[in-house]
C-alpha cells in the first residue's frame, strides 16, 4: 500500500496550516484539530480498502482453443461479496501470455460498472477484451494485477489475484477445415494442383467400365470384352494402406521469418508445419498411414516430437495435437540422425519426406545413408527456397560490396541446385519450394508417387 496524489495533497494544505499557525494562534488550533481529525481518516480509508481485497474474487472465462492469425474475445466477471463500500477507482490489467496481442489495458472499472446483477449482497461487473493469437503452443493465463484507490483516494493497493486458465493455439488450419469432407478431385480443383495422368504400374484395381475415346489399349480387359461383346475397360486408384513420415527441421535451418504477399512474417517453420499437415489430411483421406519426427532438439523438448503413423481421417485430431506446440529454435540439427532415427523406428517401406533447408555439404553427410534407404523406403528431400538469396542473386549491383554479394549468392544458388539434380540422379527425389507454395508442391508430388507406383 502506497499514499496516493491525495494524500499529498492533504498533507501539503496541512503542512500548509501549520506555518499560517506558527505565526496565528487561531489557525494553529485549526491545524491541531484537523491532524486529530485527519489521522482517523487515514487509518480507517487503509483499513476499507484492505478488506476490500478480501472480498474481491476474479474469474477468467475464455475459448480453450484458438487457431493461429486469429482473435477471440475474453470475458472477466468480477464480484465483490456482501455490502462494502467500494473503492473510488479500480484499475485492472490481464496478465496474458507474449503469444498474444491485445491494447485493452489497463481498464478503468468505476463505481457505477460494478452492477448488484444476482444478489443483493454480490456486486458483479463483466468486463470482455479481444486478443489475437500469434505464436502457436499451450500458453497460461496466470493472474490479474488491480490497482485500488481507497474510498476516499487517499491510498493506492496493488493486488494480485491468482485466475489460472490455458489455452491451445492451433496451426492456421482453416484451410484443411474448409477443404474437409470433399473428395480428392473437389480438393484438387479448389487448390488449383495440377491432375497428373493415371499410368498403369503400382496401381490398384478399382472397376470396370465400358471403353472410351483415348482410353490406352493395354487397360483393356479382353474376358470381360468377349463376355460382355463390347469393349470394356479396367481402371485403376492409387494405391492405399501405405504410410507416409514427416521429418519436419525444427533446427535453425527453417528458424527464419519470411513474408508472402499480404500477410504478415512469419517462421519458415510454422509454414512447413502447416504444409505437412495438409498434405497428412490429404494422406489419411487416401487411406494411408502418417506420422512425423520433429528433429532439431533435445529429446522431451519442444523442439523433438514422435508420432507414430497412425491410419485414417480418426487420427487426424491426435496428429493435429501432437504437433501444434512444435518448434523450431536456433539450435543445430542433423538430418542425418533424423533418417538414422527414422530407419531404427520404421518396420515396413514407407515414403519418408524430409523438410528442410539444404546445402551443398549436406550431399556429402547423406550419401552414405541414401545408398542404405533407397532400398526400403523412399525419400523425397524437401528444401525451401531462400527468397533473399534469390534477391542478391538477381538485383544489379551498384558497387562492389553489392557485386560481391550477388555473386555470393547466385554462386550458393547453384550449389543447391547442382546437389539437387546430383540426387535426382542418384534416385532419390527432391523438391525445391518457397514457403506459400509448398503445400500445393508437396501434394503435387504425393500424387505424383502415388500414381506412378513409386512406393
């Protein structure tokens, strides 16, 4: 408890009265009396507002769950029990987490806002804010913080009172939500991903159906042909029931901010989390099984995470509130090991595909692990495209420290891609996207795999 402006002031007019009194008698009677007067006061004001703050209670009513980018609004019920007298000024603030951004406070809660709205002896106000989620993961609200001001303003009390509440922010998921419950080709036409040509290799058969212009000759079945006297031909799906791993680089390789068109920056990572699981959405839908590795730190860490691949659209949930508090961070990590973890977990052939950000001497620190997984598994090496390299690469420079540095870069540029094409060439796949495009990249090349029968 701390004298507020109040009790200055007071005390400067009776300071104020005691050197008038020094020099009139009849004044310093006054001044006598109203210290007598004044000290009562004093103590009784401090001792209101002190048991003010034992019949203060604060509850905290908000959404359990909450998508990344997006706000909600909190409600605060404040109830003072039985009949005080209640302070002149009461100034809150909602201790909320740094994930969140809100300007509400500090609120300013008068006299007249603390409405008897169930009980004559219950004094209740509700006070309701917006806050916008901007970092994903599990975050606490731990307490609120008042500022009481005495009935009669003369003492300050800064309170603390204990109102525990949790939230989950989610991935920005809502294009999943909004693609959910439509078929594959719904899905491919509103993403706009291309339709890649059916072959007839490492497919499964589906149904028969009678010929058509442009059908291939070798999809024609000749008994149900001679059975039926008309042409008739088989046709394929992809196949299902196989299983998909995300090694998703939660290092320092995808720990860097990159802003799309009309949005605000945001970690390379969050995106390559969200491109994952659209494309587990799309895996499950195929009847496939996905799981994912977070690498890139300690293990129990908010860096490390295992799921095991799970089948069905049922685990999608499960996969969602697995990897929701996932993050990346400025630690090393090791592709290397990722694989070398993911081989000892896995006990049948699965496409693993691992996103990162590659480089030159990552070719070298593979190769040997490549050789050994190409013949159980098939890998697709994932690497986002760095857009400020790119920028170097292709502006004209205007002296030589700019010259350099463009050099610099177009010279990185090419390294990646030679050790791109170094793999292609080797059998192992690999794919080069910026941020924004690489749920639509990755699907693309899902469908691709599956379709050719690769896996």
């Amino acid at each position: 408890m701390k004298p507020a402006p109040r009790f200055f002031i007071l005390a400067l007019i009776w300071f104020f009265l005691g050197c008038v009194g020094f020099f009139i008698s009849q004044i310093s009677l006054i001044w006598l009396l109203s210290g007598l007067i004044l000290l009562p006061v004093l103590i009784i004001d401090a001792i209101l507002l002190l048991f003010f703050t034992d019949k203060l209670e604060i509850k905290r009513f908000i959404s359990p769950t909450l998508a990344q980018g997006d706000n909600d609004r909190v409600k605060l019920e404040i109830t003072v029990k039985g009949n005080l007298l209640l302070p002149s000024k009461i100034l809150l603030w909602d201790i909320h987490p740094p994930s969140m951004d809100t300007d509400a406070f500090p609120v300013k809660i008068k006299k007249k806002d603390l409405v008897d709205l169930m009980n004559p002896q219950i004094r209740k106000s509700i006070l309701e804010y917006t806050i916008i989620a901007k970092e994903r993961g599990h975050w606490y609200f731990h307490n609120t913080e008042l500022l009481l001001s005495s009935v009669l303003g003369l003492w300050q009390l800064k309170v603390k009172k204990d109102c525990l509440s949790s939230i989950k922010i989610y991935p920005n998921f809502r294009k999943i939500k909004s693609m959910a419950g439509m078929d594959i080709r719904g899905l491919l036409e509103r993403s706009g991903l291309k339709n890649i040509r059916m072959r007839g290799n490492g497919l499964e058969f589906s149904s028969l159906r009678d010929y058509q212009e442009g059908d291939s000759i070798r999809a024609i079945d000749w008994r149900a042909t001679s059975r039926r006297q008309k042409v008739i031909i088989r046709e394929y799906q992809e196949e299902q029931d196989q299983q998909l791993l995300f090694l998703l680089d939660t290092g320092y390789r995808l720990h860097r901010y990159d802003k799309a068109p009309n949005e605000e920056e945001r970690l390379q990572f969050d995106k390559a989390l969200e491109a994952a699981l659209l494309l587990s959405w799309v895996s499950l839908k195929h009847g496939d099984s996905v799981g994912a590795l977070g690498f890139g730190g300690e293990m129990n860490s908010d860096a490390y995470r295992w799921v095991s691949p799970r089948k069905g659209l049922s685990s999608f949930p499960l996969l969602m509130n697995s990897l929701y508090d996932l993050h990346s961070s400025s630690s090393a990590s090791s592709p290397f090991s990722a694989l070398e973890e993911a081989l000892a977990k896995l006990r049948r052939r699965t496409f693993i595909i691992l996103i990162s950000n590659f480089r030159e001497e990552d070719g070298e620190s593979l190769s040997w692990i490549l050789k050994h997984m190409e013949r159980h598994h098939l890998l697709l090496l994932v690497s986002i495209r760095e857009k400020e390299s790119e920028f170097l690469a292709s502006r004209k420079p205007e002296n030589t420290d700019e010259a350099l540095e463009s050099a610099a870069a177009f010279s990185y540029i090419v390294s990646r891609q030679n050790l791109y094409k170094k793999w292609e060439n080797s059998g192992i796949l690999s794919l080069e996207a910026s941020a924004e495009d690489l749920s639509a990249a990755l699907i693309n090349r899902y469908l691709e795999v599956k379709r050719t029968g690769l896996l």
